[in-house]
C-alpha cells in the first residue's frame, strides 16, 4: 500500500532557491542533476514527531537512492526512531519493561521509509512535488528480540501508519505554501509544460505560454489616468472565455466570474484613440480596431458595437494590451501581461 511521506519536506524550497539562479530563456529547461538532487536529499534537518501520551521520534539520514525513468520519479530513503508506550500490558509487556533500554513500559523502535518522489505541474503551472511511501522495513526493534515483535504487532502497522499520513498532510501544506511563496522565481520560466526523467538526472521544461501571440491592440493604463476608466474582466465558467466590460455589472447573463480590473481604458473618443469593436460568437469574444471584425462574420459571430477606445500608439505611462487565442479551446484572451499571465 503505499502512502504520502514528508521525506524531503525542504526540496522544493532548495530546488527553488537552485532554480532562481537561471535566467529564462527562449528554449527554457531546467536540468536537476543526481548529484544536486543527491545533495539537496542529505543535507535535510531531521524532522520530530509526536503524538502525545502515544508516541514520539525523529524522521532523519536522509539518503538519495536512484531516478527511475520508468516510472518517472527519484527515490529517497529515511530512518525513522522514537519511543512508543503499547496498548497492552502483560508478561510479554513486563520482561520487555524491566530490560535495560527501557523504563516505565516505553518501547523503543527504528525503521526505514523509501519514498518515490515525482515532481509535476501545479495548477498554476509551477512545479510541485508530490511524495509517496514506496516501502516501510522494519530495521529493528530494540529490546528482547522476537518478544518485542510479537507485543507490537498490528500496533507497530498502526504507528507507521498514522507517522506516514499525518506527517504528509502536513508537509504537503508546507511544500505547497513554500511554491506559493516563492512561486514568482518562476515567472522568468513560464508554465511547466513537460518532465524528463533520466537515470541521471531531472529535466523540466517551461514554456512561457500555450497561446498563440496575435499582437498589440492598442496602448491602455495599468492604472487611472484622467478620462479613462476601468476594463473589468469577466471569465465565462461555462466555456472558458473572457468578456470585457468597462461597466462593473458585468455581462447580463450567468455563469459569469468578475477576475477584476484588467486595465483602464477610455468609454469616449479622445484624440489619439481608436475604437475596439466587439464581436461575439456563442462561446468567444473578439475586441479589434477593423470594423468588419476582421472578416468574422462568416464564422458565426455577431457585432456587439464599440467596446472601448485604447491609444493606437504609445504614449506616456501607456502599456500594451495583447491579444492571444488559444487554439486548443478556439478562446481569445486580453491582457496587457506580455507572455498571457503564463496561462495553459
């Protein structure tokens, strides 16, 4: 059976801190070589744990076993030792008690975690790192042998057990609080998109983003200037598309998320700006300068009027507003990020 384990708790923060020193670029990947990952593996603090009046120990030796491009992850070793009190008392329980690295019927226990570690993209298309127990073995249990074994029993199965879960949940809150706070590291890189395993090493590739580029639509304010007001975005959750508003009450239908201001634009004619015009289809919303919506009208959309006005060339404190389409879902996207906010 296999279960969650914390056994590298501080690899996706060193792995990170590693991956900060990189600098994006045009064919992003990032190689995490055996020797780092082995590095990174023994150089873990040892970890306590504790369940009051039951037991307590430390998780430590940390050990880099292989990378198993196979089954596409690296393998990682721990020793597990600490003191428990047993359920039961009886004769068994009393030899054991009076034997001399024991006192007042507290046992002590060792054992050893192997943990399959893959590493795999977030939903914000960063990596994660996600751990599973591949084997507890039991390296020995201190006291009178085969007495011990037989005091412990399911008893042993049921402290392992709840060691390995409850110690995963929370170091998977941890590791997923450590992605988030240093998850900007990656912005360099764009999303995930892809993971090599080699008996040598870890390769993950980045790409900055899965839409396709269509090119500038105009010049807007990431912030209020005078005249101009803001362009609220909205995210459709039926479809997946975005509609873009400059009044606050959104599109008069349901199904429609308000994801904030997008950027300040201005709802009149003033010298220097053109009008976008909107064209919609059942699922898509298109914002263009060409009045006849760049000939879409053949594919099903609809003219919606002029949506908003936005500089046709720089100007101070301007910044570009791209368009992107997303060619798997047949979406396009607004924003005035450069690499579509790393969408996927």
């Amino acid at each position: 059976m296999h279960r969650r384990d914390p056994c590298l708790r501080l690899a996706a923060c060193l792995i990170l801190f590693h991956l900060a020193g990189h600098r994006a670029q045009a064919a992003t990947e990032v190689r995490l070589d055996k020797d780092f990952l082995a590095g990174i593996v023994e150089k873990l603090p040892p970890s306590p744990f504790e369940k009051k009046g039951q037991y307590r120990g430390t998780v430590h030796s940390y050990r880099l076993l292989a990378i198993d491009p196979k089954l596409r992850r690296f393998l990682a070793n721990c020793q597990v030792e600490g003191e428990f009190r047993p359920p039961v008392a009886g004769p068994i329980s009393e030899r054991v008690s009076r034997a001399e690295d024991h006192t007042r019927g507290v046992r002590k226990f060792r054992f050893e975690i192997t943990a399959g570690v893959n590493i795999e993209a977030g939903p914000d298309a960063t990596p994660r790192f996600r751990v599973e127990v591949e084997e507890v073995k039991k390296a020995e249990l201190e006291g009178i042998a085969g007495l011990l074994a037989k005091l412990l029993g399911k008893f042993f199965d049921d402290v392992v057990t709840q060691i390995a879960d409850g110690r995963a949940s929370l170091m998977s809150q941890k590791l997923n609080a450590e992605v988030v706070k240093r998850s900007a590291v990656f912005k360099e890189y764009g999303a995930l998109c892809g993971i090599d395993y080699t008996p040598d090493q870890v390769i993950l590739h980045f790409d900055l983003t899965r839409f396709k580029s269509e090119g500038i639509v105009g010049y807007v304010f990431s912030t209020p200037q005078p005249g101009t007001v803001p362009l609220y975005r909205w995210f459709d959750r039926r479809v997946g598309s975005h509609e873009y508003t400059t009044f606050p009450g959104g599109p008069d239908r349901p199904n429609f998320v308000n994801e904030g201001i997008a950027c300040h634009v201005f709802d009149h004619a003033v010298p220097g700006a053109v009008p976008l015009f909107g064209w919609h289809s059942r699922k898509d919303h298109i914002y263009t300068t060409a009045v006849d919506g760049e000939g879409v009208l053949r594919k099903g959309y609809k003219p919606a009027g002029v949506a908003f006005f936005v500089n046709s060339d720089p100007v101070p404190g301007a910044v570009p507003l791209y368009r992107f389409f997303d060619p798997h879902h047949g979406l396009h996207f607004y924003t005035t990020h450069p690499h579509a906010e790393f969408a996927k």
